[in-house]
C-alpha cells in the first residue's frame, strides 16, 4: 500500500505541473534510497491505476534507486554501502558511518512539445 500512496502523490505533483505549461505529461523520473525503497512492479502498477482518465494516462515512469553511502571512519572515503562487504573500498576498514539515506524524489518530468 506505500507505493499507492505514493504513486498519487506524484500523480499530483505531475498533474500540477501540466497544468502550469499547459501540456501533457509523457515521462518521468523519481528516485529512492534503499530504506525509502519502491517495488517497482507495483510502483507502475499503482501509478499506472491511479494515472487512468487523468491527463497523466500512459505516460511513462522511470524508478531510479540510489545506493546506501558510508563514510569510514580512518580514510574518509565515502562509498557505497553493502551490507554483505561492509569494507571501505579504498582502504579496507569496517569502520565506516553509514550516511543519510536519499530521500523518495520526483527528479524530473518530460512534457509533449506544445502545439
């Protein structure tokens, strides 16, 4: 239920935007960090359900996930983080902060040409 919730949110925010330029919506891209992370499956699914009879309908939604980072903690590279080799990757060290996760984003919306 979180990414239909989420698909109307930005079904709105989308639809606002058409509104403003005056054209229809044909893509667009959203983002995610891995504890604020979609199903993209049900992701389209629910976008695609509430998009029906709204200028939004058939228009295409990209979902880009954005690894965790960490930052260790004795050479202060940040790198991306996993679970399974939590080792900093330039100097080998499990000491590492693990930093903010991406936020849920509406990252970009391709509009038709207008006529």
């Amino acid at each position: 239920m979180h990414e239909t919730m989420v698909a109307e949110s930005i079904l709105r925010a989308i639809t606002e935007q058409a509104e403003k330029v005056g054209t229809r919506p044909i893509s667009a891209v959203i983002s995610c960090g891995q504890f604020n992370t979609l199903n993209d499956e049900i992701m389209r699914f629910a976008f695609e359900t509430a998009a029906a009879g709204t200028v939004c309908e058939g228009m295409r939604l990209k979902i880009r996930h954005i690894p965790l980072r960490a930052a260790c903690r004795k050479c202060n590279t940040v790198f991306e983080f996993d679970v399974y080799k939590p080792n900093c990757t330039q100097c080998g060290s499990q000491e590492s902060q693990i930093q903010p996760d991406a936020p849920l984003l509406l990252e970009e919306i391709e509009f038709e040409e207008p006529q």
